[in-house]
C-alpha cells in the first residue's frame, strides 16, 4: 500500500513551459486535491475532484488544470509556466471527505525560472 | 471565509516538558479538523483527525481537543522528545469544496 504518490520530488521550469505533476493513489480513495504551500501563506487549495470524471476549482485555480480520467490518477496541468507558480505542491486524498481524513503526499517542489 | 490560526507561531521546550499548541477558527461550520506534522522539506504526515461531533482524539502521547462552539482546538504533546521537533498544522474541514483551511504552523523545537 503506497499511499499517495507524487512525482517529480523536484523540478525546474523555464517561464512559459509546460508541465504535468502527476498524483496516483491506490486506496480507492474517492475524493482527490491539489494544494500549494507557500511561506507565509499556508496552504490552498488549487483544484479538488470528488470522482472520476467530476474536477472542479479550489480558491487559486488560475493557471492550472486538472483531470480525473480513473479514480487512482489526478495530475495537475501547469499550462504556462510563471515564477509566481514556483511553490511546493502537494496532492491529498480522502475515502470520504467529512468522516475521514485526508493522505497527503510527499510534495513537489517546483521552480520556475 | 474560514481564518485558521495558530499560536504560537514557534516553540523551543527542554526535552520532557509537557507543551500545548493551539488552533482557533472563525467559522464553526466544520465537519472535522485534523492535525499534521511536516518535518522539513517532507510532506504532512496525519496526527490526529477530530470529527465535530468529538470532543478529544488521543494517540499515544498526543492528545488533541476540539471545542467546536468557541472555535478552538488544542495539541497536548506529553513528555516531549527531540524527534517531536517539526512543524505542526492545524486544518479544519468545512465547505462545499470539502477543502481543509490550514493555519500557518507552529515551529517546535525539543532540546535535548
């Protein structure tokens, strides 16, 4: 049982690429997130999904998408690359958000030049 | 809008001490709130998770509180250890997006 996997542990992007973190879960975990950590800003929420097929966003969505093809697999897009988006990121799942809690995974730190 | 906050944003005890951190929130419409720990660099590993029905969860030496009406919640770390040094987060549950509002932290340090 792996838990909640993220790759790449660490990536450097040049302004304007693009890129896909990716998030797998094997504990058929229903409910998926996106989160960044910033310092002095905590952590938000980016984008969540509560089932294969159903994405929706979270309180800074701009420059990101996801998909939630199986319920194992939710990547997240960055579509063009900004050094504002150079943060850790972290994906979270739940069996069943508001009776158990959330698995987090070991982050991505992400740089953007 | 949910404000998470906790104090105090760092803590430096002697090894053995018994300590607290605490957690307030502004809205009291939560469904549960969980504790974390992140060691440097590392990802959040899950401590304790509090459903707002409960009033306290308790994990070996850890023991944490919820009082839902006054918006507070409190971190007891009994007889405290050097591996106990790290970064706490407190996050509650809430909202039509199911997201967890975090607090900053609190930065513990255990001296030997």
């Amino acid at each position: 049982n792996a838990g909640v996997t993220q790759t790449p542990k660490f990536q450097v992007l040049k302004t304007g690429q693009s890129m896909t973190l990716q998030c797998a879960q094997d504990m058929n975990h229903e409910y998926m997130s996106w989160y960044r950590q910033d310092p002095g800003m905590g952590l938000r929420l980016i984008h969540y999904s509560v089932g294969a097929g159903i994405t929706d966003q979270g309180e800074v969505p701009n420059g990101y998408n996801v998909s939630r093809s199986t319920t194992e697999d939710f990547p997240l897009r960055l579509l063009s690359a900004a050094p504002s988006q150079t943060s850790v990121y972290f994906c979270a799942s739940s069996y069943a958000v508001g009776v158990y809690g959330y698995t987090f995974g070991s982050g991505t730190r992400l740089t953007v030049v | 809008k949910q404000e998470v906050t906790q104090i105090p944003a760092a803590l430096s005890v002697p090894e053995g001490e018994n300590l607290v951190l605490n957690c307030s929130f502004t809205d009291s419409a939560i469904y549960n709130l969980q504790w974390f720990r992140q060691d440097p660099g590392k990802g959040l590993t899950s401590l304790l998770l509090i459903q707002s029905s409960q009033r306290e969860q308790t994990s070996g030496r850890l023991n944490a509180s919820l009082d839902k009406s006054s918006g507070r919640s409190t971190l007891y770390i009994a007889a405290s250890q050097p591996g106990d040094s790290a970064t706490y987060l407190c996050a509650v549950g809430g909202g039509s997006n199911y997201k967890l509002t975090f607090g900053k932290g609190t930065l513990l340090t255990v001296n030997p």
